[in-house]
C-alpha cells in the first residue's frame, strides 16, 4: 500500500504519506506560562496511532498577529514546551512541522495587547470592518524576521521544520492576491513579499530541516480581485522556483465563508479538491513532493489518489481527529474497524473557534491526558445494564464492554440510534449514521448481549440483577409551547415535521403554509426545517434570538443561509409566537413589541424533547444507577456520546 511507504521531504524521511495538516486545536499551548499538556497528548496520541506527519496549530509570528483567544508565543516559553512534544512524538516515529502565520487584515485589533492595529500589505478593511495600518518598509522587514525567528524556537527546540501558511485569506495570500495588495513599491509585487519570507526562513533553519508552503489551490475569488487556479499555480510554481521548499501543501478559498467548502460537512463530495491537487502537481513539475486534501476520510481514496498521481502524501485530519488508530489499524489489518469521520463538523471546526476541539463520535478528543489516566487505572469488572440504544447508550455499552465489564443492552425499538436514527430521511445528514453503525460492529465484536424490542421496567433489572445500571432512556418529543392558543392551527414536534408525520400518518406538506417556531436554534431543529421544507411546504421561522441559528456551527450555518432562501423560507429573527387565533399566529418582536399576523395550516414546536426519566424513580435508588444523554439534559449526540462514554468509563 503505498499510503504506508516512506517518502523524503528534502533531507528529513517520513515514515508514510498520512498527514494531519494544521487546524484550530489548543491555540492555548502558545499562552506564556501554559504547560500545553493538553495538546502534546493530542498530538502524541496521533503519533501512537501511526501518522506520519503532524503539521501542529498555527503560530502567531508577531504582536500585530494576535486575536481573541490567541496567543503570541514567548522564545524561552516555548523552548521546554516544544522539546518535550518533539520527545514524545518522535518517540512514535512521527515527524512534525510548525505551521507559521500572520493574521495580517483580518479581524478586529480589540483583543490585542495594547490594542495594536492591524498590518496589511495594505489599507485594507477587514471582514469585521476595521482598517488595517498599510506596512512601512521597515515593518514588512520586521515581520520577515519575526518569520524567521519563529521557525529558529521551533527547529531549535526538536521540531523537524515549517511551513508557511499561505491560504485562508492571512497575510502571506493577502501579498500575492491583488485584493490584499495594492502596493507600488517593491513589495507590490505578488512574489516579492513571499519569497523573501522563504528565502529568511530558509536562512534561520538551515538546510536539514523541512521547509514546506501552504496555498490555495483556488482563492473562489475569480473575478473579484483573487487569481484563481491559474493564478495561483503560477504563485506555487514561483515559490517553489525558489529552490529552497521541500514540499507544498494546499487548502482552499480565502477565508471566512470559504471555510465551508475548504472544510467540508456531509454535504460536500469526497476529494472534491484532488483534481485541483493534481493541477499544482503539473505546475511545479513535480519538483517536490505535493499533500492532497479535501475532505479524505477513507484510506481507499487516499490510496486511489496516491496511485492516480494526484499527490505525494494525502492530508487526513479529521479522519485522525476521528480515529487516532487509523494508520495502526491499516497496518494490523483491521481496515475494518476504522471509525470513520461521518462529516458532521460539529465537534471540530464549528466548535474551535470558541472551544476546544473535540468529535461528535470520538469523545477522547481533547481528553487523551485525563484518558490515559482512567485506562491506566485498575478496573474491577462487574455486571452493567445499559437501557436505552440511542447514542449515550450505545457508546457507555461499548466502553464498558472494551473495559472488561459483561454488558447487557436493552432498547424497546427494532433498531439502535435512537431519536439520532431519524437522519436516515434526512438527505445529505444520512451520513452520520456511520456513527452509531461503528460502535453497533464494536458491540458484536465486543460480545455485548443486545436484547433489542424490549422493554425495560424494574422487573426486568432486578431479573438481570446487574451490578450497575447505566439509563440512557433518551426523551420523547415535545409540542408544548409556550403561548396562548384556541387549538385553531395544529401543532406538531419538530421530529415529525423531519419525518413528514402528523399523528402518526404520513402528511402531505406540498403547498402548506407552515411556522416553524424554533426555541432551539440547533443542528437538530436546521435539519427538520430544510426536510419540511424540501417537502414543499412554505416555512416561516420566527425565534427569538438576534439571528437565526445561533446554536449552529458556522460552516452548517452558511450553507442553510445560502439554501433557505431557495426553498422559499423565511427568517424572522427577534420575534416570539405571541398567540394563536382563529387560524392565524401573532408574531411578536421580541424588543419593540410590534405584532403582525399570518394565517398557517401547521406550527411546528422547535423545542426541546421531555426527558424520559420513570425508571430512574422508579427503581428508588436500589442500584448503583449513571445516566446519561437526552434524558438527563436534551442537546445533541456529541454530547449523548460524550457523556455514554464517561458512564462507560468510570463505572
């Protein structure tokens, strides 16, 4: 397999052509005075699994980098930090390199240190509306060098080299693009600024250490001041005609909404990118090594790729984020058992930008430091029963059965998933059943006994007479909203409106006139909206808060901003169901009380499900009893897993 084979990059081997690229992951390991313990054990536990190149977070280069949230690195900080991630990765063979960057025009300078202004090659005005300071000579000097010494802390502390960030709409892309750069001295020209940071940083590491550029196989700003493929082709071939880059990675779009695409959800192709991939490939002449990426959750299309000549080493981040072991599994022969990214971007790039990372199915993410410890701790094994076969169920049977306990698990419906199983209708959003599908094959493997169509009362437990009991019995949906109403317009759950249903039978939405009330403003509420309304009905969404979807991840978010508006439904923010009356609502501003009215044929209730907690009561404490999921907090199956997981765990 040649995803398994060694490749050179420069004068540094790399053990297989797995990379997990740089994305948004503990930025806090920059902070002065933070152990970055928890992203060592991250990127270590990725270093177990096999991978062959870790490309770590970006690194601010300079003060006028910074933002909210992130920090400058501190030399002498860094220098044990740094040593001691080297160790610990190289200990697994693994190779890594430390993503350079500057923010340059992006952002708001609120954050900084003594709030310092924005630099750009020019006066730009950033996306969240400040203009940024256009660069003296002397300052473009000054952050050449802040470039270079960047890379000195890092190769001179164990890292194996860096690569320049040169995508995402930063600075580096901003100086080659002419919607970033409208300069007329030297620096006005596309290579000048890039090159000189190259030929600097080069300089400052020396020959023996890697040296790689990311950049943009296509800006999507075609026309709109941006190079586009061709463009940026010519970029890379420039860059690389420097003899001085050992390999050239790549992403797309120029940054903010553009993340949608670069970072792909469900709804986006496979590989989407690997002909773009191909094309820097052709431009450079395959003078060195190129990474492909874009949405490769599977080792068959990385493979597919290698074999095809798209590219040299394939980029397979969330697919590690998802399974850490994946490589180990590839080289044991269990291919097979590999748990796939299902695409969700729930846990990942929707969350980093206020959160730490972590996977909608993978919960030791962000946790491998705390995992570690509880897997290290002696386990007495005992009898579980797990009641309930939604997400929080199904993940406490699988961990407490990898961990040695005999386990029982009893679900009263035909099929694991619980309320999470609803997706399979739902278009696009199918795929992330391959959730529940993986940890259901664990269950086999792990022998766990699953009594499915049965349902669960005290005589049942006390027949089982487990040791421990974990009740993860979920919630059933809700259509209690809280209004006056005469009962003139139907009223059903936001469940039914994602099946089509109205008690019980399938219900024709064609032509319907429908207000979706969604006090949820979740993935889960997004979901039964875009389903009623590729039904054909007419939704109109009233909720309360500023903006619609505020509890949606922003790539998820775009997208339903983007489509909504062609399936014809309407957005009505601030706003709250005042009352019902004679076939009509009365939809309130939240703040200047103003009130209009609409005739509708159905409400939907876009609330929260009702916690199904009887048999907890019911065996009154009789039993070492955890709970987890819907029934102790309705959210989402991230935190369904997580916390099925932790039950699971530390039983």
């Amino acid at each position: 397999m040649k995803l398994l084979q060694p490749i050179r990059l420069g004068r540094v081997e790399v053990k297989n052509r797995v990379v997990q690229t740089a994305h948004s992951a503990f930025v806090d390991f920059w902070q002065k005075g933070n152990d970055g313990a928890r992203y060592i054990a991250y990127v270590e536990r990725r270093a177990r699994g096999g991978c062959g190149l870790l490309i770590l977070t970006a690194m601010h280069v300079h003060a006028s980098s910074q933002k909210e949230m992130h920090f400058v690195y501190d030399a002498e900080d860094m220098a044990p930090k740094y040593r001691q991630l080297a160790d610990r990765a190289h200990a697994h063979g693994a190779r890594l390199v430390q993503q350079l960057f500057h923010y340059g025009a992006t952002g708001k300078s609120e954050a900084r240190d003594d709030m310092h202004p924005l630099w750009g090659m020019s006066a730009l005005t950033s996306s969240l509306g400040e203009t940024a300071h256009a660069m003296s000579e002397a300052e473009i000097e000054e952050i050449i060098e802040s470039f270079a010494a960047a890379a000195r802390v890092a190769c001179e502390n164990g890292i194996d080299g860096v690569e320049l960030h040169g995508t995402h709409g930063y600075l580096i892309q901003q100086s080659f693009s002419p919607w970033g750069n409208q300069r007329t001295d030297r620096w006005g020209a596309p290579l000048a600024f890039l090159t000189a940071v190259i030929h600097r940083v080069r300089a400052a590491i020396g020959p023996d250490k890697i040296l790689g550029l990311r950049i943009s196989a296509d800006d999507f700003l075609s026309g709109a001041g941006g190079l586009g493929p061709e463009g940026l082709r010519e970029i890379a071939a420039g860059a690389v005609d420097t003899g001085m880059l050992d390999y050239l990675n790549h992403s797309e779009g120029a940054g903010g909404a553009h993340y949608v695409r670069a970072i792909g959800s469900y709804r986006y192709k496979m590989g989407e990118w690997l002909p773009y991939t191909r094309g820097l490939k052709e431009a450079i002449g395959g003078a060195i090594p190129v990474i492909g990426v874009g949405k490769i959750p599977t080792h068959d299309l990385a493979e597919q790729a290698l074999e095809a000549g798209d590219c040299d080493l394939v980029g397979m981040t969330r697919a590690q984020i998802s399974d850490p072991d994946m490589v180990a599994k590839l080289m044991s022969g269990q291919a097979n058992r590999i748990r796939l990214c299902t695409g969700a971007n729930q846990g990942c790039i929707d969350r980093t930008g206020l959160y730490p990372i972590t996977c909608i199915h993978n919960p030791e993410v962000g946790e491998e430091e705390r995992f570690a410890a509880l897997d290290a701790a002696p386990v007495e094994h005992k009898k579980v029963l797990v009641v309930g076969g939604g997400p929080a169920g199904i993940k406490a049977a699988e961990v407490a059965a990898r961990r040695g306990h005999q386990v029982t698990l009893v679900e009263q419906g035909a099929r694991l998933g619980g309320r999470f199983a609803a997706v399979e209708k739902l278009g696009d959003a199918s795929n992330l059943l391959s959730a529940v599908a993986w940890v259901e094959s664990e269950l086999s493997l792990l022998k766990v006994d699953i009594r499915m169509q049965t349902v669960a009362d005290t005589a049942l437990v006390d027949a089982l007479a487990p040791d421990a009991v974990i009740l993860a019995t979920g919630a059933a949906p809700s259509t209690t909203l809280k209004t006056i109403s005469d009962g003139s317009i139907p009223v059903i759950s936001s469940d039914e409106g994602a099946e089509g249903t109205f008690e019980g039978e399938k219900l024709d939405m064609r032509g319907l006139r429908v207000l979706f009330v969604d006090i949820r403003a979740n993935y889960e509420t997004a979901l039964s909206i875009e389903a009623i309304a590729r039904r054909g009905a007419k939704v109109t969404v009233v909720t309360p808060y500023m903006s619609y979807g505020v509890n949606v991840g922003f790539t998820h978010l775009i997208d339903y901003l983007k489509s909504f508006p062609t399936l014809g439904v309407e957005l009505v923010a601030q706003s709250l169901l005042a009352r019902v009356e004679d076939g009509e609502a009365v939809i309130r501003h939240a703040f200047s009380g103003a009130e209009r009215r609409e005739a509708f044929d159905l409400i939907v209730a876009g609330v929260a499900p009702s916690p199904r907690t009887g048999l907890i009561e019911a065996l009154g404490g009789r039993y070492k009893v955890m709970s987890a999921g819907d029934m102790v907090a309705p959210r989402s199956a991230l935190e369904a897993f997580r916390e099925g997981d932790r039950c699971g765990r530390t039983i």
